[in-house]
C-alpha cells in the first residue's frame, strides 16, 4: 500500500532535560539515535518488509535525520519513507527502542555507581570512626564538650565551644557573687535570710533539712502565740531555735555559693587554654566534621540510587508521538518539470549550435571575416 502521492514525512520528539546533558554530550545522544545499536533491528524490518537485498544500514539511514533543537535537551527525529504504513510503524520502533536503550544504559550506570559508593561508604566509615576516636580522645584530655552527634550539613552553624562555655561561665559566676553580697549584707538576725534561702533553694532546685525544720517551728510558734503570751517558755524555745537556724542556713547558704563560685571558676580556668591547643581541636573537629559529611551525603546518594533501580526508569519523555504530514513532500511535480524544461532548453540550444556550427551554417563574426577578406560588415540591431 503505497503513497500515490509520493514520499511522506513524519516526526517525533525527545525531551532529555532529566539527563542534564551537555550541549557536546546532547550531540552523542544524536549520534546513538542514528547508530546501528538503536537501528538495526528497524532497519531489518524496512528491508525484509521492502523486499531489498541491496539496501544497505547507510543508504536506509539517510532517510532519518537527528537534530537537537539549539538551546534546549530536545532531540527531534524527523523520517521520510512513501509507505505510509512503514514510516508510521519506524517511528513508533525508534520511539521504543531509544528509550529502552536509555534504561538499559542508566541501569548500567546506576549499577556502577552503587558499587563504587558501597565501597567508598566502608572506607570513609572507618575513617570518620577514626576522626572522631582522636577528636574524643584529645578532648577528654582537655576536659572539652564534644556533641555525641556531628552535623550532617555543611551549611549547620559553626559552634565555638569554648567561647560558648567561657561566657556561660562567667555569667554565673557574676551571678554567684551577687548572691553572696548580698547574703553577707544581710544581718544574722534577719528574718531575710529565710526568704532569700528559698530563693536559692528553688532556683537550684536543692533542699537544706533545716529550712524544712524552720517552717515546721513557724507553724507551731503561730498557733501557741494565739494561746500564751510571748514570755511562755514554749514560744521562747522556739524563738531561741528559730535564732540557731538562721544562722545554720546562712552558713549552709554561704557554703554551697562559695563551692558553686569555685566551681565556675575551674571552669573558666580550664576554658581558658593556649591557643595551640585550640587550633588543635578545632582542626580535629573539622576533619571529623568533614568525614561525617561525606559519610552521609554518600549515604543518601546510595539510597537514592537503590530507590531508582526498584522503580521504572523514565529519562526519556517523547513530547511528541509520531507524527505524519498530511502531504507529500517528494516528489514535488511543479519544481521537477520546471528544471527538466530548463535543462532540456539549455541541452537542446547547446547540441543546436554545435550542429550548425559543423555544419558551417551558423558562423561566428571572425569567420565572417574571413569570408568577406576583411570587408566592412554592417550589424543588424533589433531592438
């Protein structure tokens, strides 16, 4: 069943922007659309189908043209047979099999890649394992926090520990010494200090068993003041007890904030190092920080890689399905018989004066002059 009208052309298209190619790399895609890797079966099937045992891979091929589409990861295929039937079939195979040659091939690649990353994610395991064994071990040497968990991101927030712990440090200090200004100002008699014991207490969420004992006797000084006067030996026992734990929470007080101020000011001592020895740990803790990083961001490229493989690969999207132009393109009848009658003009007009010119019939202005031994000759003007 073929075309009366002579050859037809028909088109389809690829869209490869998922491959992020190149514009020298969108070229070799051109060249394996056109390759015997992608076309050999479908050209098989136009010889046995067009019965031709001298159509050769190179002569058929030249009925297919390949093109990227400048600016773009768009490759069109455009292919021009006068079997309809078979130009709309060949465009449907080529369909099928470039996209199936690009699956098998990212299955390859993806295969590749999966174990070059298995091996690189043992490796850099070890690594990181041992990058951060050395950046614990020097800062427990030092008495230096290490977060159990390193960041995974390079773009995580940088963490000067030291200067973190300095500064903490120096405000609870400060706060320290206010407290025990103001506990020092406090007269021993004062019923304040109760009030400021509870304040601490509270805040440190510590307990003093004699402040415990101090409001058990508050309550029971209340109810016997309601019933006997003042000078009862009751109420003057427990006022001359009330006076005993005043005293003894104030020392305790004191005590504690002075251990709480030494304490902070080991800490600022041991912040408070060479710079040597910050540089040390702050390049152990970058190496580790970089060995971490990898780790991981191998680790999800692994993951992302075994994701693809389980599912159907489509990296390939035809835009367009195969399409067939309404009209003939060849052959074009009007522009053939045009040149023909040119050419057959030009061939008629040249073999004429060949002719005639053997033939002395048709002679040239010199051979007229020697014909007429020089004499003048008039020419004719026609306009």
């Amino acid at each position: 069943t073929r075309s009366s009208g002579g050859s037809l052309v028909g088109g389809l298209g690829f869209d490869l922007s998922s491959l992020s190619l190149g514009s020298s790399t969108l070229q070799t895609e051109v060249v394996i659309l056109k390759s015997p890797y992608v076309l050999m079966d479908i050209y098989e099937y136009v010889k046995n189908k067009r019965n031709d045992k001298f159509l050769t891979f190179q002569k058929w091929v030249r009925s297919l043209k390949v093109k990227s589409i400048p600016e773009t990861n768009v490759l069109n295929v455009v292919y021009k047979d006068n079997d309809k039937i078979m130009l709309e079939k060949v465009l449907e195979d080529i369909a099928e099999s470039y996209e199936l040659y690009r699956k098998e091939k990212r299955m390859k690649d993806i295969s590749l890649s999966m174990g070059f990353l298995d091996a690189q994610i043992k490796k850099y395991e070890e690594k990181a394992n041992k990058d951060y064994a050395k950046l614990q071990e020097y800062a427990n040497q030092q008495s230096i926090y290490v977060p159990t968990v390193l960041p995974v991101k390079t773009d995580a927030p940088a963490i000067d520990q030291f200067s973190v712990n300095k500064i903490d440090s120096f405000n609870k200090l400060k706060e320290i010494e206010l407290n025990i200004k103001q506990l020092e100002k406090l007269p021993i008699d004062s019923d304040e200090i109760f009030s400021k014991s509870i304040e601490l207490i509270n805040k440190r969420k510590d307990t003093i068993p004699e402040y415990e004992t101090y409001l058990s006797n508050e309550i029971t000084l209340s109810n016997l003041r309601k019933i006997f006067k003042e000078e009862d030996i009751e109420i003057q026992s427990l006022l001359f007890q009330k006076s005993n734990l005043r005293e003894i929470i104030r020392e305790k007080l004191m005590s504690k904030l002075k251990s709480e101020k030494n304490l902070m000011l080991s800490k600022i001592d041991a912040v408070s190092r060479s710079q040597d020895k910050l540089n040390k740990y702050g390049n152990l803790f970058r190496t580790a920080l970089k060995s971490n990083i990898t780790l991981n961001s191998m680790e999800q490229k692994y993951i992302q890689l075994s994701l693809e493989k389980t599912n159907e690969l489509n990296e390939t999207q035809l835009i367009t399905r195969p399409t067939i132009l309404p009209y003939a393109v060849a052959p074009q009848k009007k522009r053939i018989v045009f040149l023909t009658f040119l050419a057959s003009s030009i061939f008629a007009s040249f073999i004429s004066f060949v002719y005639e010119n053997y033939r002395n019939i048709l002679s040239l202005k010199p051979s007229m002059k020697h014909f007429t031994q020089n004499a003048p000759i008039d020419h004719l003007y026609i306009n």
